[in-house]
C-alpha cells in the first residue's frame, strides 16, 4: 500500500548531543509534537517566534522549528529561507555567534 510499516525487533536508541529532523513532504505530526510538548499555534503547527535572539525556538528549549512544521504547507523557497535562517539562529545558539548569511 505504500505506506511505512513497522519492522518487529528493529528498534534501537541511539544517544545524541543534538537531533536534527529534516521530514519533507510531512506535515507537522501531533502526536511527535505532543509528546516531546512543543506548543502548537491555532494551526497545529510548532509554534515558534522569527525575531530577536530566539529566532525558530519553540517553547520547549533547545527545540527550533522552520518551515512547513513552523508555518505550514507553503512554497518552497520560504522552506529554503526558514531553514538557512534557522541554521544561522542555531549556531548563534550553540556557538554564541555566527558567520552564516541572514
């Protein structure tokens, strides 16, 4: 049927200092955002501010979101320019500065 199915025993947990979800073409799923507990706006989308020094954070800390999870379906490009302006947001987070483009 084309859609993902569970593998039985195939489960594993990896540690990780950082995680990054790149999930094109996939809408913000509830139950993910749920349980992690990043605040959604009336849309169901990650709730995250794009300004000032905490540009693509959520309301969870540590957590950003851009793109389609943040904004909803839209054009491409403004994908491509939340997500470089995202990058650029966490590095400035993890670094204390960045040289990325705006």
């Amino acid at each position: 049927n084309g859609k993902m199915q569970e593998v039985p025993g195939s489960e594993f947990a990896l540690r990780a200092d950082l995680v990054l979800l790149a999930m094109g073409f996939v809408s913000p799923v509830q139950s993910m955002l749920d349980a992690f507990g990043v605040e959604r706006d009336a849309r169901g989308n990650a709730k995250a501010t794009t300004e000032g020094s905490s540009a693509y954070s959520t309301t969870l800390p540590k957590v950003f979101a851009a793109g389609d999870m943040r904004r909803g379906q839209s054009l491409v490009v403004w994908a491509i320019r939340e997500g470089r302006q995202c990058a650029r947001a966490v590095d400035e987070f993890l670094m204390g500065s960045s040289v990325l483009p705006r």
